[in-house]
C-alpha cells in the first residue's frame, strides 16, 4: 500500500517537474527577460548619472526590516549568533548614511519574506529583488522628484531599446508614456472615495503611476509631528490595477522618536539595542528613501497576468517548489 502512495506521490512530483521545465522553456520568457535587464541597465546608469554609490547587497544580518504584516520566520544560526534572512536592507542604509562620507546610496537588494499564501494574489514572491535607496537629509519631495525622474527615464529607456521584445510579447508601450510629476492622494481621502479595497480600485481606474501617501506603518517612517497620526511615507501606484510598486518615506532618526514609536509598535528593543544606541549617541542622519520591486515593474512593463510570470522559478507563496 505505502508503495502506491509513494508512487502517486512521484508521479505528482513528475508533474510539477514538467510544468516547472515548461516555465523555464517559455517563448516569452527571454524577452521578458531582456526586458527585465534593461530596466536594471536604465536603472544603473539613472544612479550612475545622478553621483548615487552602489551599495553589495548582505544576505544574512541580526536585525532585519520589521516588515508590517506577518510572514514565516527565516533564521540561521552562525558561528553562535543568530542572523535573520535579509527581508529588506532599511536599518542598513541608515547605518551606510552614519559615515560623513557618503549621502546617497543604493542596493539592488534580494529580499526574502516568507509570505503567507493568499487567494487570487499576483503581486506577491517569497523572494524577489528591489532596489533600494536612501539619501541624505532628503524629504518627500526629493523623493517624488527624483523616482518621477527614474520611471520615466527607465520607461524611455525601453521603449527605445526593446521594440522587439515588446512585438515579441505583442504588447503595446503606450502604458509607458508617463507624464510627471505623477498626482498624489492621501490613503484617507481615497479610502472615503473608494472603500476598503481603495488601493485596487484606485489603481484600475488610473492611466498614470500616482502616489499614495500617509500610511500608518512600521515604526521606522517619520510621523509628521505638526499632525500627529499622519505620517511622511508613500507609495507608488502601477495603474491599470497593478498596484503598489514602491515604497518609503522619511524616516525616524531621533533616539525618542524612534523609541517612541517602537513601543508603539510593539518591537523588541533588546534585539534593536545597537541601532538603539546609535541614535541615542545622535549617529543616525535624517534621511529619506524607498524601495521598488524589480519583478512588479517589470510584470507592469510586460504587462503580465501575475508576478511569477516574470521569474524563473516559481516563487508564488502556496506552490510545490522543485527548484
Ligand atoms: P516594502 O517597503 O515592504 O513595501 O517593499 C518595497 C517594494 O518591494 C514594494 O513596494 C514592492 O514593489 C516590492 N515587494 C515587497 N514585497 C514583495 C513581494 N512579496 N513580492 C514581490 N515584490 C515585493
Ligand atoms: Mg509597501
């Protein structure tokens, strides 16, 4: 009997084996993939133009991104020490920015979250890559500038370059053609507008990338302390029902604020109590940033049914994975 189901078992197994070889073996995949790195081109030398220091990426760390909802936990254990799984590189761009010798940085930065499976979701991987910048004594506006300015220079970027692939995919560029600056809502106002689902629905009625600001988040983003309860962050919204592509803000620097708002959230400040230390000894600047992941943008580019379209591997919370 334990044979048969053994054997059942395999032949499920040879099945997700021939699907996963069938993702590899896509026709459309080399272009999505050509797509992909040249967006990480258009990228590189929007950074390079702009003086912005290319930072490694680290994978393992003792403290990590805090995240602002639940995933699986990921940890290793090394040479006695406990690390966590990079889930986004934040408290080491703030510490990169404590040297007086740089200012503006970025990362093209593996992420892992373990992500919980949910119905009809295809904007979530359990590892994708973003890149991830952070600048010096920035503020929103910075922010919104200089983002607003790499989209459309990326956008421009493929449109010149990739003609092939996007006759190849049989897709049209217009959802390219953006106009900057890119309008911007308050989570508030559009959440009277639209309801609980105001992010998905604000995002199938546009035509425009647009940015969401002021969300109650993690503890790291700035609350803005001439309205409390508001806070300096945003996203970017993909139109056409894509949703969110970015995120950041200004962040907390000062050692109450930053206290404060741990508590607030509930973090454990034992295991932050180096970061801790460094804003109490004044070593954390006030900076600004955010992260884009590169897998969303380019499902929007492509404009792909669903994120796993654009990887490899499957990397879809919920799936038999082989590889
Ligand atoms: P966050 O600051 O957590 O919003 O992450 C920065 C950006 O990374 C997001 O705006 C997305 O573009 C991307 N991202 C975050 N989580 C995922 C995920 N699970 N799968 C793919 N991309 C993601
Ligand atoms: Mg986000």
């Amino acid at each position: 009997m334990e044979t048969y189901v053994l054997k059942d078992e395999r032949k499920k197994e040879l099945e997700i084996l021939d699907k996963a070889i069938e993702k590899v073996g896509r026709k459309e995949l080399p272009h999505i993939l050509r797509i992909q790195q040249t967006v990480l081109k258009a990228v590189d030398e929007y950074m390079y133009k702009k003086n912005i220091t290319r930072i490694m990426p680290i994978m393992i760390a003792p403290i990590t991104d805090t995240l602002n909802h639940d995933v699986e936990e990921c940890e290793v254990n090394y040479e006695g020490q406990k690390f966590d799984i990079t889930k986004s590189m934040i408290f080491h761009k703030q510490v990169i920015l404590s040297s007086p010798y740089l200012d503006k940085i970025y990362i093209v930065s593996p992420n892992v979250r373990l992500e919980q499976e949910e119905k009809g979701d295809k904007r979530h991987l359990f590892e994708f890559t973003q890149v991830d910048f952070e600048f010096k004594g920035a503020d929103m506006d910075d922010i919104f500038e200089f983002q607003e300015g790499l989209v459309k220079y990326v956008f421009d970027y493929i449109k010149k370059e990739c003609a092939d692939e996007f006759k190849a995919l049989g897709i049209g560029t217009s959802h390219l053609d953006v106009s900057v600056p890119f309008k911007r809502y308050t989570t508030q106002e559009l959440k009277v507008k639209y309801g609980d689902d105001f992010e998905e629905i604000a995002s199938k009625k546009a035509t425009q990338p647009f940015w969401l600001i002021n969300h109650k988040r993690e503890f790291y983003d700035a609350e803005d302390l001439e309205n409390p309860g508001t806070y300096k962050n945003y996203d970017l919204i993909w139109p056409y029902g894509y949703i969110e592509g970015m995120s950041g803000g200004e962040r907390e620097y000062k050692y109450d604020r930053i206290l404060t708002r741990m508590r607030e959230n509930g973090v454990d400040e034992n295991a932050f109590r180096n970061y801790i230390q460094l804003a109490k000894d004044g070593k954390i600047p006030k900076t600004a940033g955010a992260g884009f992941g590169v897998e969303r943008m380019t499902r929007f580019i492509c404009q792909q049914n669903e994120i796993d379209d654009v990887t490899v591997f499957t990397r879809k919370p919920g799936e038999i994975y082989l590889f």
